[in-house]
C-alpha cells in the first residue's frame, strides 16, 4: 500500500536539471574549468584544461552545491520576471552592494572544500574573469545576482579540491621514496 503525497527525491533528476539550468543561463563545465585554471596553473604548471573539468564535475556531483545552484538560478530568473516582492525584488535585480545573500549562498559550495576555496573566492570575485565578466554584465537585460558568485564558488570549490589532491599525491610519492630508500 503506497502513501499518497510521500516526496520521493530523485538525484539523477536534480544533477541533471543541475546541469541543464547552467546550460539554459549559458555557462559551460569549460567555462568553469578556465577560471579553475586561472586560480591553480601557478601552483600546478602541468595542470591541464581537462583535469579543472574533471573537478568542476565533482563538485556538481555534490548535493549541496546542486541545491545552491538551482536555488540561485532561480532567483535570478524571477527577479527577470520581476516576480519577487519590493523590496527585494530591486535588491536582486540590481545587484545591490550591500545584499549579501548572493554571496553567502555561494558560500556554502566553497564551504564544501574547506579553507582554501574561500580565498579563490574572494579572488575570482573580486576579479571577475572569463564568463564571470559575462555574468556580470548589467547590460545584458539577464540577471545573474546569485549565478555569478555560485560560478566563481564552483571553480574556487574545484581550485581547492584540485590542491587537496596534489598535497595528497606528493605526501604519498615522498612516502613511497621512503619506503623505497630504506
């Protein structure tokens, strides 16, 4: 006997709606994985194009960061359709200054990888660079208040787990040389 009503969460549907709506608001795993490049290739001259989106892709895996995506995006989208209520519709519409909940939603994706990604954050924020210049663009009759920090937070997210993982990979050759050695 089933129970009428019971929500039944489906997370191949959110990853892919995930997807889709980045896709719809014209960001690309490509896009994301230049701004990863960006905040690591001095770090890791070898990096390649390739491996930023391979971790791009696993922090879209993640629940949370798929949650933080769709909440934003679609702000955004009724903030376009002016469909929120005053005052906050002009607060998202025009990017206010002192509106930090953009920011602090793409918080909670940088948050998944710990302390570094805050700093990449910050950075890529600051700076703007590649489709973050895009999404910022006041001109462009679309709103992207929250898409534009959760797109930095993604590649700052992926910027962290990329360093995470090179840390990981030379304490495990060291230790095998050690071994080695002995």
């Amino acid at each position: 006997m089933s129970q009428p009503n019971v929500y039944r969460l489906n997370s191949k549907e959110v990853a892919k709606s995930t997807e889709e709506w980045l896709t719809k608001r014209g960001v690309t795993k490509e896009q994301i994985g230049q701004l990863v490049m960006l905040l690591q290739k001095d770090y890791f001259p070898e990096l390649t194009l390739a491996e930023c989106v391979i971790n791009v892709e696993s922090v879209l895996s993640k629940r949370e960061v798929q949650n933080a995506v769709l909440t934003g995006i679609q702000l955004d989208i009724l903030a376009e359709e002016g469909k929120l209520l005053p005052p906050l519709q002009n607060m998202i519409a025009h990017d206010e200054g002192l509106y930090g909940c953009d920011e602090i939603l793409a918080l909670s994706i940088v948050n998944v990888y710990g302390s570094i990604g805050f700093t990449n954050f910050g950075y890529v924020d600051k700076l703007k660079p590649g489709v973050l210049r895009k999404l910022n663009d006041k001109n462009s009759g679309e709103i992207h208040t929250f898409l534009d920090d959760i797109v930095g937070a993604i590649a700052a997210a992926a910027s962290s787990r990329i360093a995470h993982r090179k840390q990981a990979e030379r304490e495990a050759l060291e230790e095998a040389l050690l071994e080695g050695g002995e």
